[in-house]
C-alpha cells in the first residue's frame, strides 16, 4: 500500500510539473510523458497500465499527429486552393486520413494508448506559414508540404510494419503503408504538373 500511495505521489507531481511547465511541450511530447508514465510493471494500479511498448506508443503518436496535420492542412488547401488537382487531392487526404485517424484512436483506446488532441509544434509552424500564403504560392507550398509528410509517414509505416511488437499497429500499418504510398505517387505527379 505505501508502495502505491508512494507512486501515485509521485504520478501527481509529474502532472503538476507538466502542468507547470505546459509552455515547453507540445501535444505529442505531452501524450509520450503520459505513455511512458502507464508502466506495466509498477504502476498498473495507478495508471490502469499500457498494453503496447513504447516504441509502439510512439508509432501511435506520431502517426496520429502527422495524420491530424495531414487534414488540417487539406482543409486549408480546400478553402483557399484555386487549381482543381490541388482541391482533389485535399479532399482524399480530408477523406483517408480521417478514416485512419479514426482507426487509430480505436485502437489506442483499447491499448490504453494516450494520443495528441492536437497537431503538435512543427505541424502548426507548418499550418501557419501556409495560411499566410495564396493562389500559386499557396498551391506550391501545400504541394511541398504534402510530398515531405507522406515521405516521412511512409517510411513510419513501413518501419512499424516492420518492427511492431503489437499485432494491431503492425496490421494498422501494413494496410495503411499503400495508401500513403498512392497519395505519394499522386502528389508527385500534381508537383510535375505545376512546373
């Protein structure tokens, strides 16, 4: 019991001192500190434990925060996008990183995995310097954006379906992998076509 009490002490004062220090992290590293605090082994009573590894809790958060910034960003190219391949292409992104988001957040619930609410700082940096932008220089940047997201998300889906641990991430992954790599493809040849 005082084994216990004693980790729970010192579960509230990491929180309060997150708390405190909010300024310094963003949602991705916040939900990371959560995982790595939902031990298995020594605190399953205070943080009802994780079911997955910590390189898979941070598989989940990282795809969760590129796929959220993968919408976000869509969006924005939705309302001020002109060029029709551009708007297409925002749509299917709006449409199939939704559908993964929310196929991931499915299964994190059920691993007791803690996922970001929100993009984290460099997706935002990312959002914000977009938003400033129009017309073709807004097209080009989003265009740029997109072949460098779907690059790293790619090689992070190929690496979990790879390396996972947990049966559902790598499954996760391994479906998820093709359809990054046909959005890939995709917006490679909308980059062609806009030189």
């Amino acid at each position: 019991m005082k084994k216990l009490i004693y980790v729970m002490a010192v579960s509230v004062s990491a929180l309060a001192f997150q708390a405190c220090s909010g300024g310094n992290k963003d949602a991705k590293e916040s939900a990371d500190s959560l995982n790595q605090s939902k031990d298995t082994t020594t605190n399953v009573a205070a943080t009802g434990g994780i079911a997955v590894d910590e390189a898979d809790s941070k598989f989940a958060t990282t795809a969760a925060v590129g796929g959220m910034a993968e919408v976000e960003l869509s969006k924005l190219a939705l309302q001020k996008s002109s060029n029709a391949q551009v708007k297409e292409f925002a749509t299917m992104m709006v449409t199939d990183h939704g559908n993964a988001n929310a196929e991931l957040m499915e299964i994190a619930k059920t691993k007791n995995i803690t996922l970001p609410t929100t993009v984290d700082a460099d997706h935002q940096k990312k959002m914000d310097d977009l938003s400033k932008k129009s017309g073709a220089d807004f097209d080009k940047a989003y265009v740029s954006d997109m072949i460098d997201g779907h690059k790293s998300t790619l090689k992070l889906m190929e690496d979990e379906s790879k390396n996972a641990k947990d049966a559902e991430l790598k499954a996760f992954s391994t479906k998820t992998a093709p359809i990054v790599q046909g959005h890939l493809v995709m917006i490679n040849k909308i980059n062609d076509s806009m030189k």
